[in-house]
C-alpha cells in the first residue's frame, strides 16, 4: 500500500469515528455552566474508535484536558490544552491542542498517550489483556474544574474464551508429527469468540515472539474478539535459557495446523498465519512452505528472510531435531535470499514503520518481500511514514509509545489502526458464503 493509500485508509477510520458521534453520543459530567463531555464509541473493546468531545465551554478561555487511571503499576495520565471555540464545543478529532503530547488532532490522543510507572511483560498483559481500564476525564477552564466523566476501556479478552493446546489435543488428531509430544505437554493457547460464530470461519495461528503489546496474547485477542478462531505458539525458549533461541518445531506447527483444521468453526482452506518482529520471517517461512494449508499471512517489522537470531548461528526453526538453515543478520539485504512469497495463494500483508529504530531496515525488507511477491490482487503493504517499531501493538494501548516523540508516537498509533483495520478486513474478506 502507498503512503497515499495509507492516508486514505487512516482518513476513512477517523471518518468513521467521527460518524459514530452522530449516533451514539452520550454525555455526564457537567459541574459548571452547562460543560460537559461527550464520548461516543462503537463497541466497549480496548480498540473499539472513541470519539471525545466537550461541549457548553467559556468560549475563548483555553481547556486543559486531563486523563487519568490507575494501573496494576500506579496512576497513569495524560494532559493536553485546547482553545475553546466560539460554539463552546472542542472537538478532539478535528481540533489540534495548543499543548499535548501528540502534535495534531486526534480523537483518542489522550488514551494511548497515557504515561506512569513501567510494567513488565505480564503485567502489560495483566492490565490490558485481561483487567482493562476506568480512564477519568476532567477539564479546567481557568483554574477551576468545570466538568467529569469516565470512560471504561473493557479488556482486551473480552468477548473471548481461551484454553491450553495439549499434546493429547494433537495426538487425537490422527496427526503423525503429533506422536513425539508428550500428552501432558502445553503446545500453546487457543483463543476463540464469545458467542461461538454459527458459520465457518478464516482461523489465524499466531507465532508468539514479540514482547510488549505485540506479543501474542494482544494479538490473539484483537483478532478473536473480531469474530475468528485463533491459536498462539509460542516461538522462543523462555527467558533465562539461550537468548532467541528456537522454541518451535515445524513438526509442532504442522500437528497445531492439523488440529485447528478440524475445529468445527475454523475454514480449513482459509487459514492465516501471523508473526511480530522476530516471529514475522517464522509466519512467512510457515506460509511459503505450506501454500496448500495456508491461505495468507500477515506480518509487521521484520525481516522477509529467514535470519539467524545471531551472527553465530542461532536457530530459528527446527525441523526432525536439526536447525534448519538461516542467513546472518550480517548480511544485506542484496545479499540474502529473500522468502519465496509468491508462492503464498491468498492476501499478505507486510507493514513496518520508516522511522524504526529497533531495525531500521524494517522497511526495506517489506520491499524486497514485495519485490519477491509481485503484484496480487488482496495484498497490502504499509509503509507507515514517520512512524516508529511497534507498529503491530493493537490501537488505543499506551505501549512502545513514551519513549517516541510526539510525531513519531502518533504516526506509531495511526500505523496500528491502518494495520489491525487491514488485518480484520482480510479476514472478513475471506469467509465464504
């Protein structure tokens, strides 16, 4: 996709945010003259749009605009000044703060710009995955408090169910490469919708390599509180043990393939494959070596090869109990051979960030993936002008965003929403009637 193509995508999201208002617009809070808040919303999900405005202000007295919550860590918060307009009404989405941590208008800025104490790994997944959150908005008008309202952020699992993936689940699926798992052993997680969709469904396997809001229980529960079946593995040994080192078998991929075919709500001809950062070359390889099985990919900020996860050699797949071949991260681009993608039959979404740090390169390995690929009707490649790595987290989180600047921070957060917007609408695409 073009930065022009993008544009337009982010603009039809905002325009959809902004329609919402004109049919679901609620509002609490006045405490003085008539000010107010009005918050409206499609759905209670973490990523479900919000849009926020404030109504019956002092017009030409500056709003400062405060939200705040308490996390699993402490309070987190977030500020940001407005002038007030003639008609007393500041709108968020179309109106650019005189001060804020986001340098142009955005209507849920103050959401995914919220800052506090840092969080680990599983309590990011604590607090977002499973908790959610009771963000409190308030607004002053010089120096004194005008107008209240909550808003609640529902978790990111709502609306799902999850269970472990057993190797006695794998066993039972008649699958030869299930014959060496232990029946006791926890192969990974399945994630599915609440209620249970009545029709066949696209179903996603996600490798599970990133940390941060990318990992796979955010994932996992993005796509499947969108309607569709979803089973995670985890790519990596755990920590402590060899940095980066291969935690996934092709055997194990292709007895979980197996299985998750059977489901009764998975579309066995219409499964996906997803992988973050490290685990993104994993998905790629899984969709090019096995174009009969899997349908499409989706992958975001990392590299179209399969690299080794160090210059020594590190594995990142295994297969019969032998690393299998990988190229050194030293290497070029031009100098390595690039995933056979176009053997992949369904969409392939590629993104990446052009101002990423953590692998600068991100966008040039889209490119030569695209290169690879050629052109096919359903694919998407976001090339997200200014914005940063973690362009994979889902929308409306404030993860892998305060240490950005402004600039970079919200081109960060418009790249999520073009990618998960491209991502369900892929998988909507794909149920057949």
């Amino acid at each position: 996709m073009t930065g022009r193509g993008v544009a337009r995508l982010v603009r039809t999201v905002a325009v959809a945010v902004a329609a919402a208002l004109l049919v679901s617009a609620c509002s609490a809070g006045a405490t003085r003259g008539g000010a107010r808040f009005v918050f409206s919303r499609s759905g209670d999900a973490v990523t479900a749009p919000v849009a926020i405005q404030l109504a019956g202000l002092e017009p030409g007295h500056p709003v400062v605009v405060t939200a705040s919550a308490r996390t699993v860590t402490g309070w987190y918060s977030s500020q940001a000044v407005y002038a007030v307009p003639p008609d007393g009404r500041v709108r968020l989405w179309s109106q650019e703060p005189l001060a804020a941590p986001f340098p142009q208008a955005d209507g849920t800025g103050l959401l995914w710009s919220l800052t506090g104490p840092s969080m680990s790994q599983q309590q990011l997944e604590q607090q977002w995955v499973y908790r959610g959150m009771e963000v409190q908005f308030t607004a002053e008008q010089d120096g004194r408090p005008v107008a209240s309202a909550p808003l609640h952020r529902a978790a990111l699992a709502a609306g799902t169910i999850d269970r472990d993936v057993l190797g006695s689940d794998l066993i039972g699926s008649g699958d030869p490469d299930a014959s060496a798992i232990a029946p006791t052993a926890r192969v990974g997680a399945l994630v599915e919708p609440v209620p249970t969709p009545v029709d066949l469904r696209p179903g996603v396997i996600v490798i599970d390599g990133d940390d941060g809001g990318a990992a796979g229980p955010f994932a996992a529960r993005t796509i499947a509180s969108a309607g569709f079946p979803v089973v995670v593995l985890p790519a990596f040994v755990p920590a402590g043990q060899i940095p980066g080192s291969a935690a996934l078998s092709v055997e194990t991929f292709d007895a979980v393939l197996s299985w998750f075919s059977t489901l009764p709500t998975v579309d066995e001809d219409r499964i996906f494959v997803y992988g973050t950062g490290r685990a993104s070359s994993l998905a790629l390889w899984f969709a090019a070596n096995d174009p009969s099985r899997i349908h499409g990919a989706f992958a975001a900020s990392g590299a179209t090869a399969l690299q080794c996860t160090s210059a020594a050699g590190s594995p990142l797949l295994i297969e019969h109990g032998r690393a299998l071949p990988c190229a050194n991260p030293e290497r070029t681009i031009a100098g390595t051979d690039i995933l056979p993608l176009q053997r992949i039959p369904g969409p392939l979404v590629l993104a990446c960030g052009t101002a990423d740090r953590l692998l600068p390169t991100a966008c040039d390995w889209a490119r030569a993936g695209e290169s690879v690929r050629g052109s096919v009707d359903g694919d998407a490649f976001l090339y997200a002008d200014g914005a940063g790595h973690d362009v994979a987290t889902p929308p409306l989180l404030p993860i892998g965003l305060s240490d950005q600047s402004p600039g970079v921070a919200q081109a960060t957060e418009r790249a999520r929403v073009a990618f998960w917007t491209l991502i369900v609408g892929k998988l909507a695409g794909a149920i057949r009637p």
